[in-house]
C-alpha cells in the first residue's frame, strides 16, 4: 500500500478470490458447516491462499453474502422481473444465507431497501398493498420460518400481492 491507497490486486489473485467465493457460495448454500479446508480444495487453492484472501470464516462468510446480494441486486436493476419473483427470491436468499449468519437485521434491511423500487412499480400497477412499505418487507423477510421457509414464503406471498 502506498500513502494509504490500496493496489489493485493482481489478474490471479482476483481470479483465486473469485474462485474461493464462488465455490464457498456452492457449498455453504447447501451445508452451512462446510469447512475451510473444503473449499480451498474445490476453489483449487491452498489454504494459505484462501487465508490470504478472507483472514476467517466469518470475513469469507460475509464474502458469499455479499456476492448473493449484489447477484439479486443486479436482477432488480435489469428490471426483467416481476415484483412478486424479485420478492420470492429475496425471501429464499434471505432462508439461504441465515444458517451462515444467524439471520440479522443487517440482512433484512438490505434487501427491504433493495425491493423498495420494484415495490413502487409493483404498487403503481396495482399489483401490490398499495400501503406496503420497504419497512414491511423487512419485517417480513425476518419472519420467515426456519422449519418450511417455502410455506412461509407463500403465505406471505398471499398476504402482500394481489
């Protein structure tokens, strides 16, 4: 680092750090007790490396939750979706990542601020609440249920979209 900028990272080690979360997004989606050694193998790098990158779970943990929310952001920026698909993915993401983080609030006004544009157009088409708030999603993104987040995710799904 020169005079606090940092350096651009090398073409292989962006490539090794994209590996690592992709492969560490693949596994901890699907068993949330996967272990580091694991994933360095999948991601086809060693555990110095994977170490380099991320200095522990919780920093590679928070690594795959951002790349799950800039992927769902870059789907409500495309504007391809429809509200109601836009919301059932932020319901299953939000299932997905909370073994890894234990849920959190943090999470959950996340995403209610990423749905707060398409639930403006989804309230002006009158396909939603009309007095449904981004504040609302939040909360009800916190209130899925562990045991059958599909049961919950349709139950809310009834509750908010016409």
């Amino acid at each position: 680092m020169l005079y606090g900028a940092p350096t651009p990272r090398r073409r292989d080690a962006q490539r090794n750090r994209s590996a690592i979360v992709r492969v560490a997004s693949e596994l901890m989606l699907r068993h949330a007790g996967v272990l580091m050694p694991e994933i360095a193998r999948r991601a086809g790098v060693g555990q110095a490396t994977l170490y380099r990158h991320f200095r522990d779970r919780p920093a590679l943990v928070e690594a795959v939750v951002a790349d799950q929310l800039e992927r769902l952001e870059a789907v409500i920026s495309a504007g391809s979706c429809t509200f109601r698909e836009v919301l059932v993915a932020a319901l299953r993401l939000y299932a997905r990542v909370r073994p890894l983080t234990g849920g959190g609030d943090r999470l959950a006004h996340r995403l209610g601020a990423a749905l707060a544009p398409v639930l403006r157009r989804a309230q002006e088409q009158g396909r939603v609440r009309p007095d449904l708030t981004p504040a609302d999603l939040t909360l009800l993104v916190t209130m899925l249920s562990a045991a059958d987040p599909e049961r919950s995710i349709a139950l809310l799904l009834d509750g908010v979209c016409r």
